[in-house]
C-alpha cells in the first residue's frame, strides 16, 4: 500500500519538476570544428540568437537560431590567422587578423553580416601588426588591441569600425597586448605583457578617459608569463587569465572594478580562456586541454567535465551564455535536446537501439529510466519526496577505439521514456558506442555512421 502512495505522490510531482533542471554547459552538436581537436579563436553574439565564430584558418560561421544551427558564410581570399571578433549590429561587425608582413590586413570590416569583407586602411598613427582583442562598447564605439608578442596597441572608432585613432602606444607601460574589456565609453582595461618576446611579465594598463591616458595598475613578479583573456563577473569584481610559459600558473583577480588586483594560485596549466557567470562562478579552459571550475570566486578549482581548449567566453545573463574552444558550447537550463516521451514509470532501467541505424548525420537514442525504490525512504536535509527519486543519468557517444567524443545527457532525471538526437556533425563514417549509465544500471550499444 505504501508503495502504491509513493508512485501516485511522485508521479503527481513528476510533470511539475521535470523540466526544473540546473543551468549547465553542453555542446551544440551542429556548431563546427571536432571535438578534442584545435580551436577556434573568438566568438560574438549580439543577443542570444545571433552570433558568429571565427577561426585561424579563414573561417567564419554563423547561427541565427541560438547556435542550433551553424552556416559556413565565409572562407579568405586574403588571408588566414582570424584572431579576434566583434559586431555592433547584425550586419556591420569586425574581424582583427595575425597576418604579417601587410598592415592593410590587421582589420577587416563587413555590412552584410559577415558575407563579405573589407580591409579598414582609416587608421591614424602607428598601426598595430595584429589585433588579438576586439571590445565593442556600443552601437557606435569599439576598442581593439594587440598583438600578443609585440606591438602593444590600442586603437579606438566612434563611427562603427570605418576610421580608428591609436590611443596607446606607450613601450614603457606595455609591449604586448591580447585582449581589452571596456564597461563604458571612457573606462576599460588592457591587458599583456612587458616583453615583447612573451618572456616578460604579465601586465594590467586601466583608462578612465577613452584611451587618452593609460596607467599600469599592475605587473606581476614572475617572469615567462603574460595576460590573455579578460572575464567581470560584476562590475567590480573581474579575473584575467594568465599564460606561462611553463610551470605553475596564476589567475588575476580585481574586487575594486580594475584599480588593484592579485594573484590567484591555480595550477600547472596553459591557460587562454576565462569566464565568469557572476562573482563566484567561473571557468577556466586553455591549451592543456580540459575545463576546470570554481564555485567561490577563484579559491578552489576543480574539473568541470565540459569543453575542450576553450578560448572565449560570451555571458548575457545569469542563465545564458556561450563559450568556443574546440567547439562552441551553450549555457542553459537543461535539460536541452532531451525529450521526455512518457512519465509512465518503466520496470526496468533500458538503453534501445537507435533509429535510424546506419544513419546521416542524425540518429535518435531512447533510454528508460526507472525508480529506484532504494532512495524514496531517505535521503539528504531538504530533499522533497519528488527530488529523492530522481538520479543522475549520463548518455556518452564513443568513437571505435573507445575516446570519449560527445556527452549527450549528463543530467539528474526523474522516472519515465526519453528520446534524445545525436548529430554526428563533422564526424567521419565508422562505427561509434553509446553507453547509458546510472547508478545501479549501465549498457553500450553499437551504431554506424555512413556518409
């Protein structure tokens, strides 16, 4: 009989709850690239539809339905080495390149939503050889900055990218910069190093003016390490990534909106990209490989499980955000892309085959969960008698030498049918594993992708 309460009460509950998921991090399975491999190097949304990726290699690629959906609009003629981007509105934006050896190719600009390109030649005083940073202030204003081993500069437009004045070239303050963060028209950081080589030490400039005077708010003591990207969780409180050279690295950190700063211990790791949700919760990624993240504004860190050689971050809100790497990933409430088929509590925990088989490119896994009574009579301080019957759930796909390639489902579901796709994206033909597993259950079927 007791039992018999206990279904009718969950189930009653279950509808209500299903869908209040915690906000996380997954992969966009259509957005370009392949996971574990290379990356991209900046990323621009202007609302939460609407944003572009570039890549080293002359790329740039576009969604207009929330990263969904991703478009290849345009490959250089002109050159490679895509190192930065920036829109003002949804067709005039800006690209900042690494090409060497011709200054007319630092900074390209479109009006057609990035179809097409132009070089930008309006720019007065000494030209930087390469623009890393770009931050866009507003419909009209933007500050760009570079390059990361030499040339220190910052230049600045008040007319949507058409002509820029240099407002920083001072060698004694800095001789590299990466990246620049503006949080209004006059006030803003930049941040480099002090050596043009990159063995130099890591360096913060602030201007409260718009560019007309620079000062050196700080220099770390180590040498072999520089700045790379900038993250404000608030509008006091914000955090710039720092790459070594080797060894034990540090993470900067401002509670007085970029007036002083100190360093945050991290660990051994090549860091690039930094992003922060708010004050405390915040995200590290970078060429050594895996996502790490902290929970209290930078004291400890650990392993997020999510993303690969990431280098950008975009927030909007406290719920949404995106982040490109290896990939571009999304902040959201989950879960996303899974679809509850039936609240009608299956026998057995189940993993089905997926359909179609071979597929191209997409395929759709259905899996059961079921209730594991074990749980329903105890459980933690606070816990509803809903909230105990839910367990966590991972979906993970598997290339044929077992390598961990996407992580579908990593979420903690209620009792019921669910149907997720997968899109194989950029994947080659071959035969690739699913493997559902859950505390007391765990399955691996087979699949095959033919294109």
């Amino acid at each position: 009989m007791k039992t018999k309460v206990l279904f009718f009460i969950i189930c009653s509950l279950m509808v209500q709850t299903i869908y209040s998921q915690s906000y996380q991090w997954r992969l966009l399975t259509d957005s370009p690239g392949k996971t574990g491999e290379s990356r991209f190097e900046d990323m621009h949304f202007i609302n939460s539809n609407t944003g572009w990726v570039v890549g080293y290699s002359g790329e740039v690629f576009r969604t207009n339905n929330a990263g969904t959906n991703w478009n290849l609009i345009f490959t250089s003629t002109f050159g490679s080495e895509f190192r930065s981007v920036g829109f003002f509105d949804s067709n005039t934006g800006l690209i900042g390149t690494l090409i060497q050896g011709d200054s007319n190719k630092i900074l390209y600009r479109t009006i057609n939503g990035g179809s097409n390109w132009t070089a930008v030649t309006n720019i007065t005083g000494r030209r930087p050889q390469g623009i890393c940073g770009i931050s866009i202030v507003n419909e009209n204003l933007a500050y760009a900055c570079g390059r990361y081993f030499g040339s220190g500069r910052v230049i600045k437009t008040t007319d949507k990218g058409v002509s820029w004045n240099l407002v920083l070239s001072d060698t004694s303050l800095v001789r590299t910069l990466i990246d620049c963060y503006f949080w209004s028209p006059d006030s803003g950081i930049a941040v480099g190093g002090s050596l043009p080589n990159l063995m130099g030490s890591a360096v913060v400039l602030r201007t409260t003016n718009g560019g007309s005077s620079w000062q050196r708010v700080h220099k770390t003591t180590r040498t072999n390490e520089w700045c790379w990207k900038i993250s404000f969780g608030s509008r006091d409180v914000g955090f710039v990534s720092v790459e070594r050279g080797g060894g034990f690295a540090y993470i900067l950190k401002t509670t007085n909106n970029g007036v002083n700063w100190i360093d945050i211990p991290f660990r051994e790791y090549d860091e690039e990209g930094i992003g922060f949700l708010n004050e405390n919760t915040g995200w590290v990624g970078g060429w050594t490989g895996p996502t790490y993240q902290t929970t209290n504004g930078g004291t400890n860190w650990q392993l997020s499980g999510w993303g690969t050689n990431l280098n950008r971050f975009r927030f909007f809100s406290d719920t949404l955000a995106y982040a490109v790497g290896d990939r571009v990933y999304k902040y959201s409430r989950g879960p996303v892309g899974i679809n509850l088929t039936s609240t009608k509590i299956p026998s057995s925990f189940s993993l089905h085959q997926n359909y179609p088989n071979p597929f191209n490119p997409i395929t759709k896994i259905k899996f059961d969960v079921t209730l594991d009574v074990r749980r329903l009579p105890y459980g933690k301080a606070g816990e509803t008698l809903a909230s105990r019957s839910a367990q966590d759930v991972k979906l993970i796909i598997y290339d044929a030498l077992g390598k961990e390639i996407e992580t579908l489902v990593n979420e903690n579901l209620f009792p019921g049918s669910y149907e997720v796709d997968f899109n194989s994206g950029n994947l080659s033909s071959g035969v690739y594993f699913y493997k559902l597993e859950t505390e007391r259950f765990s399955d691996v079927k087979r699949m095959i992708l033919i294109k």
